[in-house]
C-alpha cells in the first residue's frame, strides 16, 4: 500500500477497471500517472449485431431523419462505421448524445456541432436541453445496443416526435478469469474498483463467485452515476463512492478519497 514517502497520490494502489477491452486505455493511463497499478477486468464485451441487415438499410434512409441520438460511443462506431462506408452523412441531419466521449467519437468520424449536455452525461440531462423540448413532428432515429433503455425515446415520443430504434450492437459478459483479482483481494492488495454501467456491475457480481462476492462489497467501489450507486446497494455493497461524470469523474473521486484516506491513517 501506500506510504508516507510516495511521490504520487495513488502510488502503489491497485484500482480495479472494468470497462470493455479497447475501452481501457484512457482510464489506465490517468490512474498509471498517479501512480496506480491498474488491473484490467472486462465486465462486458461489445459485439456486433448479429443481423447487419436493418443498420444497412437503415443508411438508405437517413435522409428522411431530422435527428440521430447515441447513447453511447459504441453506438457511434458500431453505427457509423458500416454507415458511412456506403454513404456521407446527411447535410440536414442533427446529432445528439449523452457526453463528451460521444461527442468525440462523432468527431473522429467528421460530425460536428452535436447537441450534448454539458455537465451530467445521460438521457435525463440530454433531454433537459432546450433543442429537444418542441420536437413536434420532427423524425428520430436513435442508436443503441441491445436492451437499451426505453426514456429517450418514450420522452421525445411524447414531445411529438417519430421515433425509431436501431440496434446496432450486442452487450454480452465475457468469460473473464476472476482468479487475479480473487488472490489480490485474498492477499489483501486490491485497494479499489471502477464500475461504469449497472450492466457491468451485475456481471462482475455474478463473475466473481460466492468467494469474490463477500470481498467484493467490502471493497471501496467507485461508480460515475447515482443509477449504479442503487444497483449496488441493491447487491449488497457496503462502501460505494459516487463520483463525478466519465473518466475525469472517477479519478478526481479517487483522489479525494485517498487523500482522506491517508489523512486519517
């Protein structure tokens, strides 16, 4: 653990991430520089969809769409990869999604000027903006994996708006080997875990075992959004620290936490 002399604020400490694989990168590298060790366990794996079909004849049909919504930056490269391989993107369409890292997945893919909320990433905060509140005959298309949630659309539906759903990719559990993490929390050296979607905190429950699941509670969680922080205490988690939106969010509150932490020892 961490000492007096250590030179960075989460030096030595073991923080668990469990985004998907491919998805790690930024957030293993924020908590490298603080000097963190991360340990890398995907809870969920983004697949494409089985049927490709309805995305592609979907891009046939964009013209007729005044707005496109993702839910998420998978959303965006599992939609508009295939899309915009068989044509541009649509002059009058508008985009809209969640947050930042969305925003800058469309950017990768040339979309500017994309209606986002600025200070909460999720569907209330998007749908709190004064561009979707008169949606009166205005066409929806919104893109998102499967089982995804039903507010976005059901609220623009009730503002006016046609809304269609397009699935274009497939959330599963991967078969992750919990044995590093069952040993470090036996051994006593596993200080922390990030948890970014309700989803992914059911499916590192269930993948730990009974064994994993009684060290798993104990263990100061760390969760960007109060929708997680309820799964959690639904699961029985005993020390669960909301923190602020995304990556950013999630560091800025393990700071602070150990920061505390080492105050009070």
């Amino acid at each position: 653990m961490m000492d007096g002399a250590a030179s960075l604020p989460l030096e030595g400490r073991q923080v668990v991430v469990t985004r998907p694989a491919g998805q790690v990168a930024h957030l293993a590298e924020a908590l490298i520089a603080l000097g963190a060790r991360p340990v890398l366990f995907p809870v969920l794996a983004i697949l494409d969809v089985e049927d490709p079909k309805p995305l592609l004849d979907l891009a046939i049909r964009l013209d007729n769409f005044d707005w496109a919504a993702f839910v998420s930056p998978n959303a965006v490269d599992k939609a508009l990869g295939p899309i915009l391989a068989r044509r541009p993107w649509p002059v009058g369409l508008r985009a809209a999604t969640v947050g930042h890292s969305s925003e800058q997945a469309l950017a990768r893919f040339g979309i500017q000027q994309v209606v986002a909320p600025r200070d909460r990433f999720d569907s209330e905060a998007l749908l709190a903006l004064p561009e979707l509140q008169d949606m009166a005959g205005k066409r929806v298309i919104i893109f998102r994996g499967d089982g995804g949630r039903e507010l976005l659309g059901d609220t623009l539906s009730r503002r006016g708006a046609q809304v269609e759903y397009i699935t274009c990719y497939r959330r599963v559990r991967p078969n992750t080997d919990p044995a590093p993490l069952l040993k470090l929390w036996e051994e006593g050296r596993l200080d922390a875990l990030t948890v970014t979607s309700s989803e992914g905190l059911r499916n590192l429950y269930d993948m730990v075992g009974k064994l994993g699941q009684s060290w798993l509670r104990k263990t100061p969680t760390f969760v960007p959004h109060a929708r997680i922080a309820e799964q959690a205490a639904r699961l029985g988690f005993h020390h669960v620290i909301a923190t602020g939106p995304a990556d950013d969010g999630l560091v800025a509150g393990l700071l602070e936490y150990f920061r505390e932490h080492a105050r009070a020892a």
